[in-house]
C-alpha cells in the first residue's frame, strides 16, 4: 500500500547530505524532525545558552507548522533531548507558556544524553503534531 506523504525542507544543506526531510505529514499527522539550534542560513544559534537554543529549536518547529498552517497548538507529543538537564528545565520555566501561548498541553518527554549531532547543541526537539 502506498502511503501518501507530504514533507517540508528548511533548505539547510544537511538534509542532502544526511538525507532526510524536517518533516514529513501523513494523513492528519505531522512528524517534525529534531529541531536544533540553527537560524534560516544554517548557523549555530546560542552557544552555550540553553534558552537561547530551547527558543530557536522552538522557532524553527513553528516555521515547518507553518508549512502546513499549523501551530503551537497543533502539537500533541514532544520528545526533548538536552545535554544538561538543568539547564533544560531552568529554560523550559522561563519560555514554554510564552512558546505555547499558556500553559502547554502536550505528552512530553524530556531525556537527558550525553551528545547531539553537533558539541554546540544542547537541545533537541522533535514533535508529533495533529491538523
């Protein structure tokens, strides 16, 4: 059976290489690839501030949402990889319910590891949305 799949591109030059799309929706479901830290030209954003990188990881999610006139509210399940816990959870106090709008209502996972793709990233976030 053929599945019928929509995807978005953020143009950044990884996607070829390593080859995978930021996202792809099927049916009325969005799956958003981990977000990183990484402005519209592909430059790092936020060394060594997790907030700064929490907030951009979260930009560049609302950005591919938007692809598919989504938003925010739209999530429904959230995975959050970081580096450093604490941090992680000082940051997400400070900028989650501006990010969402009020509290958010979403399933979320939050798992500390010990690396990302790049050493500059401490945080990644890939969501589940529904449209």
């Amino acid at each position: 059976m053929m599945i019928n799949k929509k995807t978005t591109s953020l143009n950044m030059p990884w996607e070829q290489e390593y080859g995978y799309s930021q996202a792809v929706k099927v049916g009325d479901t969005i799956y958003i690839s981990g977000q990183v830290s990484h402005d519209s030209k592909g430059n790092f954003v936020g060394i060594d501030d997790m907030e700064m990188q929490m907030r951009q990881s979260y930009a560049n999610i609302q950005k591919i949402l938007a692809h598919y006139d989504a938003t925010m509210d739209n999530i429904v399940d959230e995975v959050l990889f970081v580096t450093d816990m604490e941090s992680a959870h000082a940051a997400a106090a400070r900028c989650r319910q501006e990010i969402f709008a009020g509290t958010p209502v979403v399933a979320s996972t939050i798992v500390q590891i010990q690396r990302l793709a790049s050493p500059e990233f401490m945080i990644e976030i890939k969501c589940v949305a529904k449209v």
